[in-house]
C-alpha cells in the first residue's frame, strides 16, 4: 500500500524492495508470488482518519483513480480519496504499478 499520511519517497522505495525481497524469496517456494497493491484511503472511524481531520486536511469523495482504472484486472483496485503523501500522484501510482508488475507478467510500463 502506497500513499500514507505524510509516506515520503524514501518510504516508497522501502516498500518496493520488501516487495522485491518477498518474490525473490518466493522463487524458491512452490507456489506463484502474487502482489496486490493499493492507494491508502482513510476510513471513517479510525485513527487515520481522525488525524488526518485533525491536521486540516480534506477527505475526499472516494472516487476511481483514473490512471490505474484504465489497466486490465484493476477497476476493483483503483478507488482514492486523496493523495495523503509527500510524493507527487505521477510517482504515487508508477510505485503502484511498478510493485504490480513483481506479480510476474508485465502488464504496466
């Protein structure tokens, strides 16, 4: 999961080489690795949610993110309030798809 409260892109890169050293510790398990990446969204009623109120910011309407909707075996995937990160929404979802894309078949330049 990418795009937590103030996630830097220091934090991104730590997430994509724990994704990185899990397929490759897979490859020597029977078995297919298979990575299911999303962006945070805040739900209502947690402490997430209540700190990001709290620090002024503004939830957004839950809505499809349109760039990854477009991609196959995604529409289920894609919804965002917001992006709550330090990074740019261009690098937010190329390490989302980046990430994906360890799942084997490269379906995301």
């Amino acid at each position: 999961m990418y795009g937590f409260p103030n996630e830097t892109l220091e934090d991104f890169d730590m997430t994509y080489s724990l994704a990185e050293e899990l397929k490759s510790i897979s490859d020597h398990t029977q078995g297919n690795f298979r990575c299911s990446v999303f962006q945070f969204r805040p739900y209502h009623g947690t402490q997430l949610y209540a700190e990001i109120i709290q620090n002024g910011r503004i939830i957004d309407s839950i809505k499809a993110n349109e760039i990854i909707n477009q991609l196959p075996g995604r529409s289920q995937f894609n919804f965002q309030s917001g992006n709550y990160s330090q990074v740019d929404y261009e690098t937010l979802n190329r390490y989302i798809l980046k990430t994906q894309n360890l799942s084997g078949e490269i379906l995301y330049d």
